[in-house]
C-alpha cells in the first residue's frame, strides 16, 4: 500500500543502492580482465540517448583514474 502511494521504505532504497554499488564493481572487475595494462588511466563512456525531438545524441561519462 506505501509503495502504491509512492512511499518506498528506506530497507528499499538501501538494496537498489548495495545492487547499483554490485553492478559497478563487477563492470569495473570485467574491465580489468579485458583492457590491456598500458590502457590504464581515465575511461570515457559514450550513452546513446534521445532528445526531446526524437533524434539521437550522445553524453559522455567520464571515469576519473580507474
């Protein structure tokens, strides 16, 4: 009935944030197996979203000294 209302309990919020912090570290762990060692430094993720009208554009997300 609270989440229907738009209450979550706090015990909810915690896991989405144990799950968000999981789903980094195994990124993060996959990464290290695959990129080469002298790649190391900054990483640069381009998102591919839609704007208001529809058409595509990119954001960059920035990984300082990963």
């Amino acid at each position: 009935m609270r989440v229907a209302s738009g209450a979550l309990p706090g015990s909810f919020s915690r896991e989405c944030h144990e799950d968000i912090l999981a789903f980094k570290s195994a990124i993060l762990s996959a990464l290290e197996r695959v990129r080469p060692p002298e790649e190391l430094g900054d990483l640069v993720f381009k998102l591919l979203t839609l704007n208001a009208a529809g058409e595509p554009a990119d954001e960059v997300i920035e990984v300082l000294d990963a």
